[in-house]
C-alpha cells in the first residue's frame, strides 16, 4: 500500500483515515493484507513509506498482517517478516498464524496465499489442526491473492484450498488484497454457488497503490468501487458483524451487516 | 538466494509458451519505441528460456523468481485483451499458463522461507 508517492498517492490519507477510525475505538485492530512497502518490500521501503504513513507507532502497535506477492520479492520476504515481528506477521519459516479476539468472541487466522498451500502443504495441515483447536467459533481470514475479483488479476484458484477448509468449518469473512480496488461478495461456496450460510469474501486492495478498474463481472459480486482510496471497518461480535467501507473523506460507500453463521449449530 | 526446483511437464511447457509470448510482445513494443518495457518483457522471456533449458531441476535465484512472477502478471494483461466472444479460448488457455507459473513462484517462496532458516 506504501510506497512512493507518485505511483502510491493514497496511502498518507489512508493512514489518516485509519489514525481517526482508531482514535474512536482505540481497541481496535488493524489487518495489513500484503504488499505493504513497494515495490519489493525491502528494509529501506519499509523505512521510507511505510514508516511515515502505516508505520507510525500509534498505528504499527494495532497491526497485524498477512504478506504480499511483493514482500516476497526479497528472499523469503525477511524484511517484512522483520519489521511486523513474529507475533504479527510469523516467520520466515512459519508465515501464517492465528489469534483469538476473546472481545469479539471471534477467531482470526492470517494465512500466506504467496507459498504452497495446496492439501498436502505444511500450511494446509497447519490450518485444519489450527481450525479444530480454535475457542471461538466465527471465523475471520486474511491473505493477500483473492480466489475472486473482478478488477487487475481476476480469480485466483489456489486460495480454493483455504476456502475449502474455512467453509467446512463454517469460517465467516475472508479479507483479501492483491488488487487495487474494493469488491464485496454475497456469501458463498467454495465452488462459487451462493448460500447465506457460505463465506463471505472482501477485496480491500485500496490502502494506496495506485487503482486499477474493473476487468470483468464475477458471479456473487454485490459492490465494487474502482475509484476510492479507503478503509475497511469491521466490528465483529459473537452473533453478527458489520462492515463499512470507508473512503478518505470519511463517506461511508458500503455498508451492511449480518448475523454470523448458524450452520450445523 | 538460489533455490532448486523441480518443474512438472505443464509448468514447462507453460514457461517455453510464456517466453514465445513475451517476446513476441518485446519486439512489438519495440517496434513501438516502448524501449523499457520491451528490454524488460526480454529479460523474462531469457530468464525462462534458461528454466526451459534446465529440464526437470533448475536452480532459480531471488530475481529469477521476480522474472516468472512478471511473467505471470504480463502474461494476465494478454488474457484479459483476449477475455472477448472470438477469442475467449485462448483467454482461458493463457489463463492455465499463468496458473502453472504462479505454482513455481510459490514453490520458490515456500523453499525459500524453510532456507532462511
């Protein structure tokens, strides 16, 4: 999301946004989805575009994240698994974890869409161990390639792996990044048949890089914006959650709610 | 950091057509006056005519890796240019290609992170 100003304009008026929204609930986490420092996710791009915006230590001390295709850039993306730290980021070694959100009653899992996750990978196996032992039952995931988009990139098909495990578990929200635009879908299968008992994925990739428009329609989408540099604000609690998509000049352009999963209960 | 891969036939043959694509796209831009551009869209198609070149185990380093993953990226541009009613065939057989590139980038990273141990 940070990086030099001209190919990078919204990240400052991002990090303000999300500097007012954290002033207001002060307890409130902020998820980072990859591709944080452009364009390699080097130390000295985190130093310089991160750390003004994102970085700045009121903001840095409530984040948590996932790593991007471009933090992976350098090798085995050290600098990013550096500057977040191990217990918000992982490590080199093990670049996905998971954390319980006791307040909300929620259970947040950050995964690494950029390495092996198909079902025979570390990752995977990680993941169902993780999923049977968690405390809480709703579930909220962040990695950075979306399985669905309909802006730069479109659909990836290798997060079907994770979207199989979340939904057998009965997972809730899916947060993505990758692409530079905001995309909601309607909750859905794995294999993209809807059902309000299904998952329900966003697109935040509007932290920013420069936007990119729409380069198809995708079956589920129900709102997208191509134009908005902006937040997304979730407040999750054990029976329902809310999402508000947020732009730069605190106009709420999406917003909606709805009660968590009942399936199988 | 320079890992050794092991590449499956589909991903293979998906950098060998990968490489043909972006040189072809290299020398149109080229011809365009896109000069950086068309050096960059060159360098890929090198990059994975020696992984080509490698056979089944090849040994790809950091940048080497950034190559295939461009590759990808430019290689969505073409599918989407060709995501119409005539020509959507090749969209979606381009879209394979892309597939099996971005298998061996993630396999990179997954080597690489156990390696940075």
């Amino acid at each position: 999301m940070c990086g030099p100003p001209r190919k990078n304009p919204g990240a400052e008026a991002t990090a303000a946004l999300a500097r007012r929204i954290l002033k207001a609930h002060p307890d409130a986490m902020i998820l980072a989805l990859g591709d944080n420092a452009y364009n390699r996710g080097k130390h000295d791009e985190y130093r310089e575009h991160y750390t003004p915006t994102w970085g700045q230590s009121d903001l840095l001390g409530r984040t948590w994240c996932c790593p991007g295709n471009h933090d992976y850039r350098t090798a085995a993306a050290t600098p990013y698994f550096e500057y977040f730290g191990e217990q918000r980021a992982g490590t080199p070694q093990r670049s996905y974890y998971s954390l319980p959100l006791p307040a909300a009653g929620w259970h947040l899992l950050s995964l690494n869409s950029e390495i092996d996750q198909d079902a025979h990978s570390a990752q995977l196996q990680w993941l169902r161990q993780d999923l049977a032992a968690r405390r809480y039952q709703p579930i909220v995931a962040i990695w950075h390639r979306p399985r669905w988009g309909s802006g730069a990139h479109r659909d990836s098909k290798k997060p079907r792996w994770f979207l199989n495990e979340l939904h057998a578990a009965r997972g809730e929200l899916v947060l993505n990044g990758h692409a530079h635009h905001y995309e909601r879908f309607a909750p859905q299968r794995p294999d993209q048949i809807p059902d309000p008992q299904g998952l329900r994925q966003f697109v935040v990739g509007t932290g920013g890089r420069k936007l990119t428009g729409r380069t198809k329609d995708t079956p589920n989408s129900e709102y997208a914006r191509f134009d908005k540099f902006g937040v997304l604000k979730l407040t999750l609690r054990p029976d329902a959650y809310k999402w508000e998509f947020i732009d730069v000049d605190d106009r709420v352009l999406d917003t909606g709610e709805q009660p968590v999963n009942q399936r199988g209960r | 950091m320079e890992i050794s891969l092991t590449l499956t036939p589909d991903e293979q043959h998906a950098c060998r057509r990968a490489a043909a694509l972006l040189r072809a796209l290299s020398a149109g831009l080229r011809e365009i006056g896109t000069t950086q551009e068309s050096e960059a869209c060159a360098g890929y198609a090198v990059t994975l005519d020696a992984i080509v070149a490698s056979g089944e185990c090849c040994a790809v380093n950091a940048d080497g890796k950034v190559d295939v993953e461009q590759a990808g990226f430019i290689l969505e541009g073409i599918r989407d240019g060709l995501d119409n009613a005539d020509l959507d065939e090749g969209s979606d057989f381009v879209q394979r290609d892309i597939e099996r590139l971005n298998d061996v980038v993630f396999r990179y990273n997954a080597a690489a992170g156990k390696a940075a141990g």
